[in-house]
C-alpha cells in the first residue's frame, strides 16, 4: 500500500466506521426483538393462567380481541393488642 492509496485514506476509514455502527444496530436491533416477542408470549400466558384461576378478567371487544385488563384486589386488616404489666413497690429508708 501506498501513502495515496485509497484504504490508507480518512474516507476509507469513516465508510469502515459507518459500516461498522450500521451492522451493530441492526444486530442489537434483531436481537431486542426476539427477545420482546418471546417475552410478550410469556406475559400472555401468565395473564391467561391468572385469567383462569379467576384473579385478572380481560376486558375484550364485541371480537374477543383482548383490549384491557381487570385486577381486582381486595384486603383484609385484623389487628390484636394486649397490654399487661405487673408492678412492685419497695420502700426506701429515710436517711
């Protein structure tokens, strides 16, 4: 290679740089989707064995297409007290 050439210019260099960011995304951009379309299957199929087990109701359209979700949650507060106490007295000596 000569000093002149092409390869050894700064253009070659930003085309190779460019490149470079171009394919990375792509391949993080791929991956971010497998990986959100695995886990949106997996958040549908918990919320449908909830929705079976009667804990979350879906509200659907006249289609049946799933629109929203209903949680319902209801609580329940019980609280006890008891209080005792013992006492002694002593009587000191006068000085």
């Amino acid at each position: 290679m000569t000093e002149g050439s092409f390869f050894a210019s700064p253009f070659y260099v930003l085309i190779l740089s460019a490149a470079g960011v171009i394919i990375g995304g792509l391949i993080t951009w791929l991956v971010s989707l497998c990986l959100f379309k695995r886990s949106s299957r997996q958040i549908r199929l918990i919320l449908r064995g909830l929705e079976e087990a009667g804990l979350v109701k879906w509200n659907r359209d006249k289609k049946g297409r799933e629109r929203g979700l209903v949680i319902s949650a209801s609580v329940e507060l019980v609280a006890k007290s008891s209080m005792s106490a013992s006492g002694t007295v002593t009587r000191g000596e006068k000085k």
